[in-house]
C-alpha cells in the first residue's frame, strides 16, 4: 500500500520521524538528568513517565520502521548503514531494559543519588541514541 498510495508513505515516514522525536526527547531528557543537568527535578518524577514516553515512541518507531523497510526491503538488507542503525537501536534498547532490571536504578528512582553505574548507563544510552540518529539519517546517502 505504501508504494501505491504516496500520502501513505508520506504520513507514515512522518509518524516515525515524530516517533524518534519521542524516544530521543524524553531520553536524552532522562539521561542528562541522571549524568546531572536538571537537578532541581527529582530522577524520582521525571524517571516513569519519560520512561514511558521513550517506550511508546520506541514501539512506534519500530512499526513504523517496519512499514517503511517493507517498502524496499532488499535495498534496506544491504544498507550498511541500515544494519548499523538496527544494530544500535537494538543495544540501546537492551541498554535500557538492563537499567530497568537494575537495584541501582530502583534506588535513584528513589530520588537517591545515581550511582556511576547508573549515570554509566545514562552516558552509554546517549551515546547510542544519538549514533542512531546518525546511523539513520546516513541511510539515504548510501
């Protein structure tokens, strides 16, 4: 249908431009709290519900991704830097879901100081979602 129907592609490509906007913004919020911008806001309130922002962007942007790879998968399959993107997005999602899982975390949500293992995984988290933003913005030029 995506091919068929222009409008379609189009507003899907929006929807998970708009979809990494969430995930990137309410992360990179997060994250530079945690790393210690922003310290009159307590990790405690801003953690859940950015946390659940970035998940629900998450969620969109792989349907989204994978309305628009269905498009022109091949090409996509031999994109290095598609697979780059893919492999990126992947780690940072687990980044994520080990911080989740993490006694560390629970304590900073605790409004407790982040422990370097905590503020680690907050500069990894960085690192990854803007490498990315990159990765997925060099997908056209190859």
């Amino acid at each position: 249908m995506l091919r068929r129907v222009q409008v379609a592609y189009l507003l899907v490509n929006a929807a998970h431009i708009l979809s990494i906007g969430l995930v990137f913004g309410a992360i990179i919020t997060l994250d530079l709290r945690i790393l210690g911008l922003f310290r009159r806001y307590p990790i405690g309130t801003l953690g859940p519900p950015l946390s659940r922002i970035a998940a629900a962007g998450i969620a969109l942007a792989i349907i989204t991704g994978l309305m628009l790879f269905s498009v022109r998968p091949i090409a996509y399959i031999h994109n290095p830097a598609f697979l780059i993107k893919v492999g990126i997005v992947g780690l940072g999602i687990t980044n994520a879901f080990l911080l989740n899982q993490n006694r560390h975390w629970r304590l900073a949500l605790k409004n407790e100081e982040p422990s370097r293992r905590v503020q680690l995984s907050a500069l990894l988290s960085v690192t990854l979602w803007v490498s990315a933003v990159i990765a997925g913005r060099w997908i056209g030029f190859i």
